[in-house]
C-alpha cells in the first residue's frame, strides 16, 4: 500500500487535488481509499467541526485534540486495507493550529508514530488567496479562517514541512498546474503502478 498525504492551509485546493489524484488512479485500475479530516462518519470529526465553529482557547485545544483522535482513527481502522493506495487529506499539519510551541511538539510526536511516506504534499497558498476563496465559497466560518490565523498557521506549516520530507507545492496556481506539479512529483510512484 502506498500512502498520498495532501495537506496545507484552508482553500488551499486539498479536497480537488486529492479527488482528482484518485480519479487518474482509478482510472488506471488502483483501488483508492480516500479519507478526508475532519471526517463525517464518526464522532472525533463531528466534535472536530463542532469545535471549530466556537470562539477561545478551550474550543481551539478541543478542535485540534477530537481532530488528531479522528486521524488517528482513520490509520488504524483503515490503513492496513487492501488498497493500493490510501490517500488522507489533512494528516500531520493539524497540528499546526495548535498554540507555539505545543504544534511543534505535537507534530514531532505523530511523525515518529504515524505512517509517513515520500508523497506527502503540502499545498501552499498565499494567506490572502485562501482568505478569499474561504469568503468567495462560504456563508459560515471557522474559528481558523481569517486572515491573522492563516498567516499565523502558514508559517508554522511551513516551518514544519521544511523539517521534513514534505513535498511544497505552490497552490496558488490555476487548478490545472497545480494537478501536474503534483503528477511530476508523484512521477515515481505512478512508475512503480505501472501507471
């Protein structure tokens, strides 16, 4: 099984990248697992959205603690699958909403316990862009998404994603450039697919 991570801040194009790597491997013949966080079928990612929707800190440490339980789920149940490939949309970057120095910490914990692998993505975005696509797309917004947060968040993800094997991909281009950056990066393993 070979695990695709896609990450990075709010409207950075996570879910469309990731539905659209899944599309090209289906299409080839792959089963495909794909998981999305915070997810829909279990409690930790209902807590998760609920949180996310509130104001202070008690909301902020509870959103981040139920969504790390949900990804956390998501790897035991799931991962050990026959699939050929497992693809987890938001992973290790949660941990970026945490409070300076508690994300750091946390992040280093998951990567040691946690399955990682060579294609993990970190689709990166202006926090202006994603600010407007976040106000262009929805009526209701979380606690994260104004511009002070996600600049805040942007620097500590990408803090985090130069420390390891992250694979930095600039999203702010058009969606159809962004998909062929990540192909060309993901080159190796469509190879190994015999894709």
């Amino acid at each position: 099984m070979v695990l695709i991570v896609i990450d990075g801040l709010d409207a950075s194009g996570k879910s469309t990248q990731a539905n659209a790597l899944c599309r090209t491997l289906r299409k080839h013949g792959k089963t495909v697992l794909l998981r999305f966080h915070p997810s829909n079928d279990n409690v930790f990612g209902a807590k998760t959205r609920q949180f996310l929707y509130l104001k202070g800190k008690n909301a902020h440490f509870a959103s981040a603690f139920f969504y790390m339980l949900d990804v956390i789920r998501s790897i035991l149940l799931y991962s050990w699958k026959r699939y050929d490939c497992t693809i987890f949309v938001r992973y290790l970057m949660g941990t970026a909403y945490l409070p300076s120095p508690a994300h750091i910490i946390a992040y280093h914990f998951f990567a040691l316990v946690v399955p990682t692998s060579g294609f993990m993505f970190f689709l990166d975005v202006a926090p202006e862009e994603a600010d407007r696509r976040i106000r262009q797309a929805r009526n209701r917004l979380e606690m994260f998404e104004n511009i002070s947060e996600l600049k805040k968040i942007r620097v500590k993800a990408l803090s985090l994603a130069l420390t390891d094997k992250w694979n930095i991909i600039d999203a702010g281009k058009p969606v159809g450039d962004v998909e062929e950056d990540i192909a060309n990066v993901a080159q190796p393993l469509f190879q190994n697919l015999e894709l």
